[in-house]
C-alpha cells in the first residue's frame, strides 16, 4: 500500500473537512455552505461511504480528501500530502540530503525573517527614529489598523542597526546574507540593506515571510527597494497581500491586481480585500498559477501611464498563457468546423483616471473605484484601444499589424455573437472589409499549440501478457507517447456539450496530480520533458512520476494512428465513469431527502440526476461509436 492510499486509510474526510466546515448530517452525507464560494443554502455535500465530496452549486467540482486540502490551502499535490501524512502520522520517503537540507535553510531563513519583521516592527512602533515613518503612514492615510494587519515597520538609518541585533540572536553573517538582509562589500564585510525606510513585510499564500519591500522616506534612490533573490524570495513567484486577500478572492471570484505596496494597504483597508500586488513588475507566470488556483477572473488595474500600459499588455499576455485553454467548435466561412483553443478564463483591464494610483482613487472616492473595477474592459476591447496609440491606422502595413495583434485575441472569445461584435467594430476602427478579417483569422492558425489528452483501458497491452493497468494510467501514458492529443480529446468532449478533461475525472489521487503535472508541461512548452518534470514536481509525487514513466518504457508502443482513436475512447469514458460517480451521489442525497419529507430537495437532486442521464447518454453513444473504430487487442 502506497503512502497515499495509507494517508486515505488512516484519516476519516469528514473529520478532515469538519476542521473548516460546519457540516450537518443528512442522512448518509453530510452537508454544508461549499467553502469555495458564497452561498446561502448548503450545496456542499461530504460523502463518507466514497470519502469524497462534491460541491452541487456554482463550483460543480469535488473530489477526495487531498483534492479538498489542496483546493482549500491552496497546496499543490506534494504540500498537501505532506500536511495529511503528518496528520494521519504517516512516514513519508526520506527525503534526500539535498532536500533535507534545502527544507532546513528555509526554515532556518523563515525564523531569521520572522524576527527581523519583529524588530522592525517595534521601531515603528516604540522608537523615536520611526516617528519619520509614522508620519509618513499617517499622511498617506494608513490606519493604524492596517499597519498592525500587514505588520508594516520601519529600519533605522544605520548601517549596522538591524544586523548588530540579529547577531546577537545567535545568526552569523552567512545567515543574514543569505536572507538577503545585508549586502557584503567588495572590500570585507557587510552592512545592512535597509536603512532608513518603510518597511513592508512580504508573504507568500500561507502567511509566512519570505522577503521585504521598503520605501524611502527622504529623497535616497531607490524609492523602492525589494529583497534579493532568495531560497526563499523571488519577485516573480510571490503576490503582495495574497496572504490576506486569498478568502476575499475565492468568495467574491475576482482577484484585482494593483503595482504597489500602498495600493493593497488602502484597498484593503477601505474593504476591496481581493486586491493584490505585483510589486512593479508585469504579471508573471508564477504569479498567475497563484491566482489560478482562487479565481478564474483577474482585473488588472495597473497605473495609468505609458509604463503601465506596456506592463498590463505584458500581463494580459502572461496570463493568456497561464491560464487554461478549452477546445472550442468554431464555423469556417466555408461552413465546416474546426476547433480553436479558447481561454477558460475572464480577464479584464481598468483604465485608472490620469495622474492617479489606485491607492490615491480608494482613498478620494471608493465608490468611483468599484465603479471603475465593475466597468474594467475585456482583454479584447483594451487591445482595440491600445492598437490606436501604438500603430498608424492610415498606413496599410500599420494596418495589418493591428489586425493581426488582435485578431488572435477575438480567436479566443468562447461566443460566436461576441466574435462577430468585436469583428465588426475593428472591421470599422481599421476602416477594412470584416470579411477580410474573417479570412485573416480562420487562415492565420493560434501560435498557441494546446496539449494532447491521453486515453486508457483496463487489461492486457499486446506484446506485454500480464501487464494491466487502468483506464486512468492508461491515459496519463497516450499524453506521454503523443502530448498533443490532449487538445484532440477536449474538442471530442466539446462537441458532446461537455467541458474539457481535467483532474477531477480522475478518482485516484496520485494520477490526478500526474495529470495536473503533464496538462500543465504540455500547456507551457507543447512537450513534455521529464527531466524538467522531476525537478518541478514535489518529492512525494517523483515516485508515482517514475512509475508512470517505468510503465511507459514496458508498455507496448501503440500505433500513431490508433492512439487518437484509443484517446477520444478513454476520454470520454472517464468522463463517463465521473458522472456517473457524481450521478450516485446525487442519487443518495435523493433517497435521504425522500425518507426526511423533503419533497422540494428530492425534487431538485432528481432534476439534476435526469440531467445527467442525459448527458450519461449521449457519451454512451459517443463511446459505443468510438470503440467500433478499435481493433481487439489481446
């Protein structure tokens, strides 16, 4: 028995998920207000009997236990393994020696962190030298509450201030620099890197402390001063304020993305508590993958001058690329059908009054703020009004270098009548005929390669007696051998209604995560490279990845031609085997709604059970279509 499955024996999931919910028995579930989004009746449903649970409102995702903490504490897979394991007091493999001691530096920086925030926090608090500082929060408008919230300080203008404290901790000038909280001289020796400064302290998504931000409070440059890169801290992977705004942002489904340290202090303190920060940088990557895991709506609303607008057309790009793609069927002028990769996600951009940041805006007027936030463009129409300031619209080659930065854009757009809208007022700002434009964007193919899906099957593999493996595994291996099938099995579930193939239509724990880990390979290189896999995965799943790949050089290698047919099979019958799971569930909250009287919820499970055996159905069809087309193997 593998450590998950040992981790799933030992740990009862009501117990697990009753630590965040209230949950109330109902018959033989339990339910509760889904945690994910708000609600006012209870559609969050817990199911002892298959130790899963499953939201039946606005979510419509479930899953098991490690599903749910990986959702709720926003872990990937590993994380929250090991958070279950010592809960369930399960031994994980012992790590290696360069793991163990990289975990041991953190730690060790995290403490070191912790109690240079503390120190500086008592300066602005206590000390005569963070008067300076305290007048400085008090004539931006910054409350003294949200000084205490985000624990700002202040460092004193010493060269050796903070540094002389912390030695006397006990931590060396190896330590210190480390943290990056001194800078060694090119002749010997070290001085402390803030000094004389504003101090806000940077956290990732579960509070704790990996780095500093400062500001100047004379006239010294940098204005703003961030920590170095770090074990612990990179600009790039953090958020500020993601700590506080994580709860805000899953109730209300939006994160709002702002530049600056102030800008989230005055949001939050006015209550728009689902903002967060870049810390002057375009959005990247790893920013996005944060928020991804929250929301899939992002306003960007970044300052209004010409730096800003370069960086929020950067982070549009960026998070173009990060978020997920969906297959989506699209006409042809020639009246065939094609499939498009088209974002699974709503992205919008607010355009800030001139001369003012969004701190300044909050604190003038909130209400013009919500305002502005609820009236934020969609990517589309921000591009259309970007390409008037960047190109000559009355030079033909101009011309055609604007329609092609934005067509790729309208491409993405999941209505066909929104397409046609957008089609038509750039047909009239670039003053061409929108037939042109049409042709331009069905001939001119995304850059953007989606993945392959992957398809499995339990028994034999020919040429391999006695290996066996499940539909699932089966799956993960096709996506190994042939990436860009996966693109290929979403646009099969499309034309069936159905949404693209994601984790949750895996069951087994290990094999979602693998599959989270390949769907996300194939999205961000259109490959995949296991050795790249390896160092990106957290050390509990590299054993499940080296099985997976294992099993992969054992396995027969299947014909080209016959994997797109075995993948649309596997596809749609683990989404079979999933709605099926979710049809059972809904079943049993109708039996138990029926024996309580409850004749309006027994109505209601029973309109989503038919609802399902509808679409039970036509993946029947599908499916019986599809495994006509496959030879029998042995």
């Amino acid at each position: 028995m593998g450590v998950v499955d040992q981790v799933k024996e030992r740990l009862d999931i009501v117990d697990v998920i009753s630590g965040y919910v209230p949950l109330k028995k109902a018959g033989r579930s339990f339910k509760g207000l889904c945690p994910f989004h708000t609600e006012k009746t209870p559609s969050f449903c817990v199911f002892p009997e298959t130790q899963t649970w499953h939201c039946f409102g606005a979510c419509n995702t479930g899953g098991d236990v490690f599903t749910f903490i990986m959702r709720r504490e926003n872990l990937e897979f590993g994380e929250a393994l090991r958070l279950l394991a010592q809960r369930a007091g399960v031994d994980l493999e012992p790590r290696s020696e360069a793991e163990v001691a990289g975990g041991k530096t953190k730690e060790r920086l995290q403490k070191l962190n912790t109690l240079a925030a503390e120190y500086f926090r008592q300066l602005l608090l206590n000390s005569s030298e963070g008067r300076k500082a305290r007048e400085y929060l008090s004539k931006r408008g910054i409350s003294d509450q949200t000084s205490e919230t985000f624990q700002l300080g202040c460092a004193r203008d010493d060269w050796h201030a903070l540094s002389t404290y912390l030695n006397a901790k006990g931590y060396s000038w190896a330590d210190l620099s480390e943290a990056g909280l001194v800078v060694e001289r090119e002749g010997g020796g070290y001085y402390d890197r803030f000094r004389a400064r504003l101090i806000f302290p940077i956290r990732d998504v579960r509070g704790q402390i990996v780095g500093f931000g400062a500001r100047a409070l004379d006239d010294s440059l940098p204005k703003y001063l961030n920590s170095p890169q770090t074990p612990l801290f990179d600009k790039s992977g953090v958020l500020y304020g993601i700590d506080q705004a994580k709860e805000p942002i899953r109730d209300q489904g939006q994160a709002v993305i702002v530049e600056g340290y102030m800008d989230v202090l005055m949001a939050h303190q006015y209550g728009r508590k689902n903002v967060v920060a870049s810390m002057g940088t375009a959005l990247t990557e790893r920013q996005i993958r944060i928020l991804k895991r929250l929301t899939k709506k992002l306003v960007l609303a970044l300052d209004p001058d010409a730096a800003g607008e370069e960086a929020t057309l950067r982070g549009l790009e960026t998070a173009k690329e990060a978020f997920d793609y969906r297959a989506m069927p699209v006409p042809t002028w020639r009246g065939w059908i094609r499939f498009e990769d088209q974002l699974d996600a709503e992205i919008r951009v607010t355009s800030l009054p001139a001369g003012q940041d969004p701190d300044e805006l909050i604190r003038a007027d909130a209400a013009r703020w919500d305002a502005l936030i609820a009236e934020a463009l969609p990517v589309v129409e921000y591009y259309m009004r970007s390409i008037v300031h960047k190109f000559d619209l009355d030079s033909p080659k101009d011309k055609v270098a604007a329609a092609r930065e934005v067509l790729p854009v309208i491409r993405e757009i999941g209505s066909s009548v929104e397409r046609a809208h957008y089609l038509q007022a750039l047909a009239r700002l670039l003053r061409v005929d929108e037939r042109e434009l049409r042709r331009e964007m069905q001939g001119r193919p995304s850059t953007r390669h989606a993945a392959a899906h992957v398809v499995e099957r339990s028994g034999r593999l020919s040429g391999q007696p006695g290996l066996t493996f499940g539909r699932e595994m089966y799956v993960l291996l096709l996506l190994h051998k042939h990436p860009v099938l996966l693109s290929h099995m979403n646009a099969q579930l499309t034309t069936l209604g159905l949404s693209s193939l994601g984790s949750e239509d895996f069951s087994q724990s290990e094999e979602r995560a693998l599959f989270e880990l390949i769907a996300r390979q194939i999205e961000q290189y259109n490959a995949l490279d296991v050795d790249r896999m390896y160092h990106e995965v957290e050390p509990p799943l590299r054993q499940a990845l080296e099985r997976m790949v294992n099993l992969a050089e054992q396995a027969a290698v299947l014909p080209d031609e016959q994997a797109e047919i075995d993948a649309t099979f596997c596809a749609l019958h683990l989404r079979q085997e999933h709605l099926r799971r979710q049809s059972e569930q809904l079943r049993y909250l109708q039996d138990d709604a029926r024996a309580q009287g409850d004749g309006e919820a027994a109505r209601r499970w029973a309109a989503m059970v038919q609802q399902l055996t509808v679409e039970l159905d036509s993946i029947q069809k599908a499916s019986a279509a599809q495994s006509s087309l496959r030879p029998a193997r042995t």
